[in-house]
C-alpha cells in the first residue's frame, strides 16, 4: 500500500482542506487546475493509486523554471526530483524541466 493510498484510506473530501489537498497532489505529482473543485482533486488522488500499482516509471528532471505558477508544483529552479513519467514529460515539453 502506497504513502498517498494509506492517508486516505477510509477517508472522503470532508475530511481535508483544500490546502491539504492541494499539498498531497504536488506531493505526489498530481496534476490539478487551480479551477478544479476539491471533490475532483481528491478523486484524482485516489485514480493515482491505480497508476502507481501499475509501476508508472518515474523520471528524474531538473526544474529550469519555476514550475509553482503553471503547474502548481512546489518546486524551485535547479532542482532534481523524480516525477511521474507523463508529468515529466509534460514539464520536459514545455520547456520547464530537462531529463536528468
């Protein structure tokens, strides 16, 4: 069972605030729109357990830019993290990231 899968085990969208909830999606790597309502990143988070039990290939990137503005990922310029391979990507072909 994965981090993310045990803190919201048994848990719904009430039970976190939407800076939690924001907070838990960069964390780990999922993608939200400012826009998106609370109940739709907490269902995001929950659909990335089924990514991660498929062993989704992480990808290590350095930042070239800021990523927290467009991407809202709490990152800062020169810094290398592993990431999901289709967020990599996204990042990569934006100009954002490069592969580490």
């Amino acid at each position: 069972m994965s981090n993310l899968e045990n803190l919201l085990k048994d848990k719904t969208v009430e039970d976190f605030t939407r800076e939690q909830l924001e907070q838990m999606a960069n964390d780990h790597g999922v993608s939200f729109k400012e826009t998106n309502k609370d109940e739709t990143i907490f269902k995001k988070l929950v659909a990335s357990f089924s990514e991660e039990n498929n062993d989704v290939e992480l990808v290590k990137v350095k930042f070239l830019l800021s990523p927290s503005g467009k991407f809202l990922l709490p990152y800062s310029v020169g810094e290398e993290v592993e990431l999901p391979e289709p967020l990599a990507t996204e990042l990569i072909e934006a100009k954002y990231a490069e592969k580490v």
